[in-house]
C-alpha cells in the first residue's frame, strides 16, 4: 500500500470514529430545510440527512444513521465540506465526487476540489462500497433539492 493509500485510509477512519454533523438539528423558525432519509439494502446502511440553507448558502448539515465505517465517514466529510458553500458550488462537488465514484479507481481524486472527500478514491474500486460512499451524498441532494420546495 503506498503512503498516499494510507494517508487516504487514516482519514476515512478518523472521519468514521469523529463524525462531523452527527446528531439531527432542527432548523429554526423560518430557516428553509430539506431532510432525506436514504437505505442501502445490500448492506443495511441507513442516513437521515438535513440540510439548513440561509438564501442558497449551506448553513447546516446535520445527519444520523448507522452503517459501516465508509458510509459514516463520507457523510462526515460531506458534513465538514458542505457548510458555508453556495448551493451550487456545493453540487460541483457533489457531481466531482460522484464521478470519482464512478471511475471504478481510474481517477485521482481532486485534492483542490473534493477535500478530505479524496479519500475515497480508492473505493472506486470496489462497487459494492461506492453505494456505501455514496449514501450520504444522494441524501443531500435529496435534502437540497427539497429546501427548495
């Protein structure tokens, strides 16, 4: 395994053991928020994600849910990342980390783009684990998308 492997290994794992955004938090009185519960059958991970969203910056991700330690670190890293951004920039990433899931380990993760989300290169290769990685992601999309309604 390289250094980069295992530099991308140890963050996936401190990301699963200090979940960034665990813990549903309510939205205030007048905050627009969307919510999306998302199930992978294969393996029984399961998220519930909830996006705050001041105009079209990203005020809050909050989540909770029980899965294996890749889904549970890339909903923390989607949580650490997604705070702050404009709708859209946050959906950039979304669709550069979707694409990294795709490759199937053709690609490098985008370090400038996608962050601690990088780390997840390596899960490309096996796409049993890319629904895995994925969960989150779908499920703040989902919860983007009905902020808006």
């Amino acid at each position: 395994m390289s250094d980069l492997d295992q530099l991308y290994q140890q963050i996936i794992l401190d990301h699963a053991k200090a979940r960034h955004g665990a813990g549903l938090v309510e939205a205030p009185e007048g905050v627009a928020s969307g919510e999306s519960m998302q199930h992978n059958p294969v393996c029984g991970d399961h998220i519930r994600l909830r996006i705050q969203l001041e105009g079209s910056t990203v005020k809050n991700v909050s989540w909770e849910g029980d899965g294996c330690s890749i889904s549970m670190a890339s909903a923390s890293v989607l949580s650490e990342m997604a705070e702050g951004l404009e709708r859209d920039e946050f959906m950039v990433i979304l669709d550069e980390f979707r694409e990294l899931m795709r490759s199937r380990g053709s690609r490098a993760g985008d370090e400038e783009v996608l962050g601690d989300g990088a780390a997840f290169a390596g899960v490309s290769k096996f796409p049993a684990r890319v629904k895995c990685a994925m969960l989150s992601w779908v499920a703040a999309e989902a919860a983007l998308l009905a902020a808006n309604d």
